[in-house]
C-alpha cells in the first residue's frame, strides 16, 4: 500500500491476533511498575544519587590525572629520545682505562681496573649467550614495550612476602629499564657532584619509587629510538661481569679464554648469571657457587625453549669451568707491585686502555706458589698464622715470581716481599765480607771468634754472641761466613769500617736507614724481601747493583710504540768483579758445609745466607743458582717470635722446594765464583777436615792463612815452630790480625 509525503514507513507485520494481558498467578502479588519500585525517575532515592555523584566526580578527576600523567610521561619520553645519541656510543661507558698484564711469552694473567673487552653486536655473541640472558633477566623483553606492569606487580608481591619494603630487593626491571639504569638515565659523572666513581654507580643503580618512576619515560624512549637488538646490544657491552670484566666480551676472555661468539650454553648459562650479583657469583671468587648458580639458568633456558633436552642434559653434565690462565690467577702480588711502580695515571687513574709486558714467568710463580703450600701443608699447623713470602727474580733484577703471603689467590692484599719492613739478621753478613773482600782480604784471611766486649757510646757495653755460643779461636773468613759467626763478623766490620759496610750495603740497594752501630753488622737494620732478594742478584751479577723491575714494555692498546720500555735493572759497580766472585764462593760453602745445607740441590751449584733475627721474629734463606735469586721470609705480621723456626730450617726448605721446581729439566749451570787456587788458598774447596778429629782447645788450627786438620798442624808446628803465623795476601801475619782489630775496637769505642 503506498504511502504520500515522505519517506516511505517502515513495515510492521499486522497482528494477527489481539495481545494478551498477562495475568498474575494465583496468590502472587503484582509486582510494581519499573518507576514505581525504583523510586521515582528511575532513581534509588537519595542514596543511589550520591553515589552516582561521586562516581561521576571520580571518573572526572582520574581521566585528567590520567590525561596529565600521559603528557608529563609523554614530554619526558620525547625529551629522553630527543637526547639520546646514536647506540654505538653508549656502548663503552667507562670513565677509566684498565690495565691488562703480559707474561714473558705474551699471555695475560692479570687485569686491573674495568676490561672491556671489545665491542659486540646481539646478533654477533653466541645465541646461547644472548638467549641466557633474556631467559634470566626478561622473558618478555621482545614482547613488551619498554615496562612490564606484571613483572612490576610480582616483584611488589615478592619483596613484601620477604619481609622487605615494595621496591626493595626484586625490582621487576625489565632489560631496558636495565639498560636506562647503566646508562644513569644519561646523566654523566660528574667528579664535583659524585666524589668517586663508586658513588656515582651507587647513585645510578638506587631502587626505589622515585627511581622507577623516572625510568619509565626514559625506557619508553629508547624502545622508540632504537630496536630491541640494540638494546639488548647496549646491555651486552655495559653490564659489569665481576673481576674488572665490564662487557660479555671481556667477561667470555677474562674466565673462559673465549669470545662471547663461541661460548657454549654452560658458559653462556654462567655468564648471564653473574648479573643478579657479580661480585657474589663470579667463578674466580667461588666456581662451585657460580656454578649452581648457571645450573639455575640452564633449568630456565630449557623451560623456555631455548635448549633442547639432548643440550640441557650436556651441559648439566658438563658445568663450566675457568680456563688455565683464570684458575690459576697467578701472580696477583706481582701485578699490584706492578701497578704501585707505575705513574697513577697510567695505571690506577688511566683514562686509557693501557697493555704492560712483564718479567713475570708463570711457570717460576706456579712453582713458587706450589712450593710454598707444600712446605706449609707438610711441616705447619693448620691454626697458625704465620706468613711467609717469596722473590724470584734474573740477575739483572727482573723479577720472574712473587709471593707476598700464604693466601695467593688475592687482589690488593697486603705484599710482605714488598711492604713488610724486617730486620734481616745474618742474610745482612754478605755485605760485611763483601766490604772485607773489596778491600783486599781474601777468604782466607784470618779473623778471631772469640769472646767480645764493645764500649758503644752512648749505650754503653755490649756483647755479641754466637748461636751455638762456642767459639772457634781464629778462622778464615769464609768459615766465619759459612757457619754465620757473630763474634767474627763484628771483628771484620769494625776492621774494614762501618761506613764501608754501609756503603756496600746502600750501594746494593739495601736503603739508606742502616744502623749506626757495630750491631749493623748483625742485620739488625730493615728491609724488605724484595729489597734484599735484589741485593744478592747484585753479588751474583759480579758485583753490580740491580734496581728490581718487573716491566718492559707500556703501551696504550693498540699503539705500536711503546711509552716505556726497559731493558734491565743493572746499575752502577759497587764491589770488584773479583770481591764478588769470591764472595759467591764463600756463600757456596755456606750450603755445602755451614747453616744452609738444606738448600742444596742435587746436580746444581747453589750459593746462599740464612738469617735468623732476636727471638726468631724473622727466619731468611736468600741464595741463587747460576740462573735465579731467590729470596724466602717467614715470620709473624705481629712480629711476635716463630715457633722452633730459623733460616736454615723452613725458610731453607721452601727455598730448596721452590727452586727445584724451577730448575727441573733446565740445563745445569756453573756459578760465576772463584776457586781457592785464584787467591792462593788451599784446593780442597772449603771442606772439611775428617770430622772424626776433634777441634783443639784454643780454636781451629790455621796454617799459612789456611785450616788444616790438627794432626797436619802438629806436623807443621814440629817443622816450623809456628801453627798461626802464616802471612795471608797482605802481607800480615794472620795471628797479628786478631789483635790488630781487637786494637781498633777499643780505640774506637
């Protein structure tokens, strides 16, 4: 049917049958209209009103604080992107250069300062590595948009189920939140803000409200600046690895001796959980922990995905482990002798990546190490806590091995070879005969051990004693030498002069604090290991002093001119070439016959002095092959006594043990020394008479400025009538020498 005007009506089927009026049921009540029962106009009276009123205000307030807290977050994520620069420089963010240590042959064995390694790409490392990371850290990071809302929510529920504040402990970070962390947010360090580095990191990495709140802008513009591979890619080359190792790169080099490209998963799984706590888990520090730790991670890779069972159940079964040059951490008391040698700003404050060769020699500082342990494992209690300390060095003072304390797997540990200052005791006497044989006396020369009073001004008298507190009469001097007599020694210092046994000493570089009385003789004066191994090297070069060294070659990574170079520590003559030879016999005789025969070692010639300080505060052995010095100290940081303990005893032994190590397989050389025919002297090489024959009353016989036996003595005094009055080198009678220095005691003092 049409329709005029309009638009044409809608069409409506016609009701074919009239509507029913629904009728209540019986006996139920007829129910209210919809206005009727909801209160007037719809409404729930007052009540429903207000409600309604304040629900409007609600929602009116929250969508312009939402509305606000969007343009504040959205200015401030525009002003972080506006800023940020190209990802390729934030990719080492260090303030300072580190330092990385060379051994003789070229291989690193220590760092210093933060490594870095080396610049790497994600999509360049390993996939192991790159999946351990995200598995640990953020497994939503290709997912989310900078901020994870769920991971916020659950480290809130963690942190307060443990008892800690909400955003203390688990932060719920996400990588890139991460990320703006290491990246302070981009505020640089400033040293008139922050008053060290440490402070400044401390600063940066603070949790809190405040902190979480300011990283969601800066989050939200890097996500827009940059993808999710450079992000991942910052993270890889700024996230601090423990032991100076800053980057995944240098951490790969500094405990596996890998690049990050090559790790496999158990390394990968370990790397990666070394970012919960560096310090904490590093495996240098403690590998079964780390190790646990990586099995943690490895369980989360599988989980995830991102390992298939056959490499989940191999790399279970096959942890990782350090490589040699990590595990051993040789030469840690070295390279922080190294570092205090060298200017601040080209090791502790460089702003450079600096490279050091050195004189170090990883298999002499293994056998070092080895040695010492040994020795303390065999002959020491386990509850005692005394030191010991060992100097290998070359004779020209470079030195090959050093070991400042029993607990060698250390960093910035106290050095007893280079900073314990201890009186040396009779390792000092070399200088006093060095000083005898550079004035012209030879090891025959003839000097009395006998009872002796000195008259020292000011402190009135005093009176040296032997240890055995016998006394031999008159003996040659490289006798008094071998068998460390006191009485002897102060007579030949006080004949030749204290100021020429200072000389002798200074010029060897003992330092310059030398006692004044007769008692410098005795040792009674400070040094330090180092000190003194460097002196012995300067009787075994001939007499030269030697400036102990341990580099040769600085430069900044990369460069190819070095800024320093060093070829040997040989400095000016201090004594003749001929005193020294002589001298080194002298000691030689120390080892085959005196107090430190338990130096010697089968096969090759070893010269050497002990040393015992009062009381046993100190024990010393220095001596030296044709090849090496090597210098031994024992004592207490407490400087109380030792226990049962004297040169000749343990330090001797750790001497024997270490060297035997380092001469093993190694050609056996002659030592550069005189031999008795040189001066005139007998040719029996300084040994003994028979035993058997017992030492007369009165001393030890001497004929022509030599010991004989008592029956050749008898024969002599039957022939010549004289059995200590043979003329020595100077044309003394040597019975007269005894009482010409006795002669100069009292007139001096």
């Amino acid at each position: 049917m049409g329709q005029t005007g309009g638009r044409r009506g809608q069409l409506v089927a016609d009701r074919r049958y009239p509507a029913k009026t629904a009728q209540p049921k019986r006996g139920a009540t007829p129910r209210k209209s919809v206005r009727t029962r909801r209160g007037g106009r719809g409404g729930g009276g007052m009540l429903g009103g207000i409600f309604r009123l304040i629900g409007r205000t609600v929602w009116a307030f929250a969508w312009r604080i939402a509305l606000l807290i969007a343009v504040i977050v959205g200015g401030a994520t525009f002003y972080f992107y506006q800023q940020l620069p190209d990802y390729r420089q934030l990719l080492d963010g260090r303030n300072r250069g580190s330092v990385t240590m060379l051994d003789t042959n070229g291989d690193v064995f220590a760092w210093r300062g933060e490594t870095f390694g080396g610049q790497v790409t994600a999509d360049k490392v390993s996939p192991f590595l790159r999946d351990a990371v995200v598995a640990t850290e953020d497994r939503r990071f290709y997912r989310h948009f900078g901020v994870s809302p769920r991971g916020i929510v659950s480290a809130i529920r963690i942190n307060l189920s443990e008892g800690r504040g909400p955003f203390q402990g688990n932060g719920g970070s996400t990588i890139t939140q991460q990320v703006a962390k290491l990246l302070c947010l981009g505020v640089p360090y400033d040293p008139k803000r922050w008053k060290t580095e440490a402070d400044y990191e401390s600063d940066c990495r603070s949790g809190g409200l405040k902190r979480k709140i300011e990283e969601i802008p800066y989050a939200l513009a890097m996500e827009i600046k940059y993808s999710k591979s450079q992000i991942l890619t910052i993270y890889l080359n700024r996230a601090y690895l423990g032991a100076g190792a800053r980057g995944f790169e240098a951490a790969a080099q500094r405990y596996f001796g890998v690049p990050a490209a090559q790790v496999n998963p158990q390394q990968a799984a370990m790397l990666a959980g070394l970012l919960k706590a560096p310090s904490y888990f590093a495996p240098t520090t403690d590998l079964t922990r780390s190790q646990a730790r990586a099995s943690m991670v490895l369980d989360l890779m599988h989980e995830q995905g991102y390992l298939t069972d056959k490499q989940f159940r191999e790399a279970k079964a096959s942890p990782a482990t350090l490589s040699d040059a990590a595990q051993a951490r040789a030469g840690s008391y070295f390279a922080d002798w190294v570092m205090d040698t060298l200017p601040d700003f080209l090791s502790k404050d460089t702003t450079e990546d600096v490279v050091i060769r050195t004189t170090l020699d990883q298999r002499v500082q293994t056998a070092a190490e080895e040695a010492m342990a040994q020795v303390f494992g065999a002959k020491v209690r386990d509850s005692s806590a005394a030191q010991a300390a060992i100097v290998v060095m070359s004779a020209d003072g470079a030195v090959r091995a050093m070991v400042g304390g029993r607990q060698t797997k250390v960093s910035g540990a106290f050095n007893r070879a280079t900073q314990a200052m201890r009186q040396t005791g009779s390792t000092f006497k070399p200088f006093v005969y060095a000083a005898a044989l550079n004035a012209g006396w030879t090891p025959e020369t003839i000097v009395d051990d006998a009872p002796l009073t000195i008259n020292v001004k000011g402190s009135g008298p005093w009176s040296p004693k032997n240890y055995t507190e016998r006394y031999l009469g008159p003996i040659p001097i490289w006798r008094a030498l071998a068998n460390s007599i006191n009485t002897a020694t102060v007579r030949v210092a006080m004949s030749v002069g204290l100021d020429a046994v200072r000389q002798v000493a200074t010029g060897f570089g003992f330092g310059a604090d030398l006692a004044q009385g007769p008692a410098v003789a005795l040792g009674v004066s400070e040094t330090t290991l180092l000190q003194m191994t460097g002196a012995y090297a300067g009787i075994l070069n001939g007499g030269s002093s030697v400036l102990p060294y341990g580099v040769t070659d600085l430069r900044l990574k990369g460069d190819k001119v070095p800024m320093i170079s060093n070829t040997g520590g040989m400095g000016d003559r201090v004594i003749s070439e001929k005193a020294a030879r002589e001298l080194i016999w002298m000691m030689r005789q120390g080892v085959l016959q005196g107090t430190s025969k338990r130096a010697g070692l089968s096969g090759y010639e070893v010269a050497g002095k002990t040393g015992t300080t009062q009381s046993a505060r100190d024990a010393w052995f220095i001596g030296f092959t044709a090849d090496y010095v090597a210098g031994v100290w024992m004592g207490y940081d407490d400087n109380r006594p030792l226990s049962g303990v004297t040169g000749g005893g343990l330090p001797a032994e750790i001497w024997h043990n270490v060297m035997a190590r380092v001469e093993k397989g190694q050609p056996a050389h002659p030592l550069p020394m005189a031999q008795p025919g040189e001066w005139g002297g007998s040719s029996n090489d300084g040994q003994d008479w028979n035993s058997d024959e017992p030492i007369p009353e009165g001393g030890v016989p001497v004929v022509d400025g030599r010991l004989v036996s008592p029956s050749e003595a008898a024969k002599t005094q039957g022939s010549t009538g004289q059995s200590d009055a043979g003329q020595d080198d100077q044309g003394q009678q040597s019975n007269s020498l005894g009482q010409a220095i006795d002669g100069v005691l009292k007139s001096l003092y």
